[in-house]
C-alpha cells in the first residue's frame, strides 16, 4: 500500500516510517513542515529507501496537501502532524488551535476531496488513520482506566486542541462517509524524542550538572508507552482496524512522574557516574506546578488487543534502559536541538 504520513519527521511519525520501511512493503510519503520538533535526522536511516519520499509541507496549506495527495496517491492517509507539547501550548495556544484543528480540518476535506475520486473498491480500502491522545480524557483519580467510551473532558490548550481535531475525524466519518480511524494514546517515550519532553530533558539537564525540575510533589501518574510498540499498534489499526472505530493504545506502565526521574537518575549513574561520585538524584528540585496540570493518565488497551492482536512488548524498565542508553550514544544528535530552542519554555513534566 502507499501510506501518506504527515509529521513523519516528528518522534512519532519518524518512528512509524523507519518501521513502515524496514518492517512492510508498504510505500511511504512523509509530509511535513519540519518545524522546530521535526528534523530529517530522525528519517535518516531510511531516506535512502526506494519505497521512502518525503514532501516538505504545512498541513494547514489545502494546495500543498491537495498536490501531494495527487502525486502519491495513498491507500492511506496516518495524520501524526501536530504541535504536541502542554507547556508551549500554555504559553501561546494559538498554534494548537491553528495546527491542530484547522489543519486536521484541512487534511479531511483534500482526503475527502480525493477519496470521491477513486473506485468503489479503492473508497472501500481507503482509511484516514488520525492518531491522538490520551490526554482528551482529562484526569483520572487513584484508581480507573481510559476507555473508548470515557467521554472527554480535555484541560490543556493542547488536549482541547487533539479533542476538537477527533471530533472532526469522527463527523467526517458520520456525515461523509469516509473511512476513518482514531488511535489515543498514552505518553510516549524512546529514541529521537525531542527534548523539551519529560525523559529526554530530565537526561540532558543530568548530564549538564543541572537542577532536575519536578512539578509540585511529582506525584502525577502517566502510562508509558515505548514508542516502537506505538508504532506496531497504528501499523496493525491502518490495516485491519474497523472504519469508525477507535482504539486506545497503552502501555500498562503507569508511573509517578518523580518515579520516572529517579529511575533515569540510577540508570545514569550506572551508565555514566558523576565525577564527585553522587547520584544524579541529588539534582532533583521541585517546582510549582503547572496550570491544569492532569493528576492521572491511564489507558485500557483491551479492544485493540481483543480485536488486532496487539500488546506492548517493552516493560517501562527495558524501554527506558533501552532509551537512555540510546541518548547517551547519540547527543550529538539532541544537543544542537537543545541550543537552537534554548529560549522555549522546556516542559519539567508529563
């Protein structure tokens, strides 16, 4: 099949392409703006591919979208382009709406547009995969899990941004027919995370000798999800997934966001022990917390399991060895990202 991916320069979307080019005989378009969090590094190891294209565009511009649509002609469209971080969208939400909700918009009307145009069998073949977010949901307490059926009650700028874009995807799939796909997840984690998120801050900011930032107590509750597992679970939803269905996707990792730095702060010491001899963990501070800021994030991942056979094959301790070690081998890749956005708000959290 041909598989229109946008964002796929992004940590998400780069790893659904390595794993699309390295694990199918699909074909495989990456659409994207390459904004500050996206940068062809993270493709690099199959840009070489014959099956691999990418197309540098802005989700928002309808020619753009409509012209590389009409070149590639995709089977299907995985819509991971997005701005993804709480912190940024507190500080200036306009960028989520803008991204998030007219460029959701926009992509289903050029799909749409070029869905009528095809045969009764390839409209019948054809899915929008749009991939979202647990954080729609809003906060659980101490106990419960996410279902699809949970109904939302998004609290960020950045969840009410990915709330209204899965409530376009579902309409255009009640009103017009077109065969689409939701996947939420929980936080992800792993290789070419860029480095304003939780783990790969927390890793750089060790290493630099500085205070590790935890929001409030550090209490809060987030299902890690190892982002190659993620992959598989929206590579097994575009291709037998049920149209008009959506499909949670976690990884029966719940951690205190506090539990998740100490464990890198011990990884660390391990891998690369301080100089003076301490632990990593006595450059912990807390912070105040952030505004809205959810108490608990936890997925049941039942159906997707049920009805696709998928289940996460990393633990959060062989996912997050796997990570830090990956960061320790590869700063040269994350430390020109961090001085080129050393001005940004740089999330402290999950």
């Amino acid at each position: 099949m041909r598989i229109f991916v946008t964002g796929g320069a992004g940590f998400i979307g780069s790893a659904l392409v390595r794993h699309l080019i390295e694990h199918s005989g699909h074909e495989v378009l990456n659409f994207d703006k390459l904004t500050y969090a996206g940068t062809l590094t993270t493709v690099a190891p199959v840009a070489d591919s014959d099956r691999y294209r990418f197309v540098q565009g802005d989700i928002c511009d309808a020619a753009a979208v409509r012209a590389a649509i009409a070149d590639f002609r995709p089977d299907v469209v995985t819509h991971l382009a997005a701005e993804s971080h709480v912190d940024r969208s507190i500080d200036g939400p306009g960028a989520f709406v803008q991204t998030n909700v007219v460029g959701t918009y926009t992509m289903l009307a050029e799909a749409r547009a070029y869905w009528l145009t095809l045969d009764d069998a390839a409209k019948a073949a054809f899915r929008f995969h749009h991939i979202s977010t647990d954080e729609v949901y809003g906060s659980l307490g101490d106990t419960g899990l996410f279902t699809e059926e949970t109904p939302y009650d998004p609290r960020s700028p950045y969840s009410a941004s990915k709330a209204g874009s899965d409530h376009l995807v579902s309409a255009w799939g009640h009103t017009f027919g077109l065969p689409v796909l939701i996947t939420n997840c929980s936080n992800n984690y792993g290789p070419y995370h860029f480095p304003e998120k939780l783990i790969p801050l927390m890793i750089a900011k060790a290493l630099d000798g500085e205070a590790l930032p935890v929001y409030g107590k550090g209490d809060q509750v987030r299902d890690w999800l190892y982002v190659e597992d993620h992959v598989r679970a929206l590579h097994a939803v575009f291709e037998r997934g049920t149209p008009g269905r959506t499909y949670n996707v976690g990884g029966h990792n719940e951690r205190q966001n506090l539990e998740v730095v100490q464990t890198l702060c011990a990884i660390l010491d391990d891998l690369r022990p301080r100089a003076d001899g301490q632990s990593y963990a006595t450059q912990i501070a807390y912070v105040a917390d952030r505004p809205g800021h959810d108490k608990r994030y936890a997925i049941d991942a039942s159906r997707i399991g049920d009805e696709l056979g998928w289940q996460p094959t990393e633990t959060f301790e062989t996912g997050i060895a796997k990570t830090v070690a990956w960061y320790l081998a590869n700063e040269d890749w994350w430390r020109p990202l961090i001085a080129a956005n050393a001005t940004a708000r740089r999330g402290v959290a999950a």
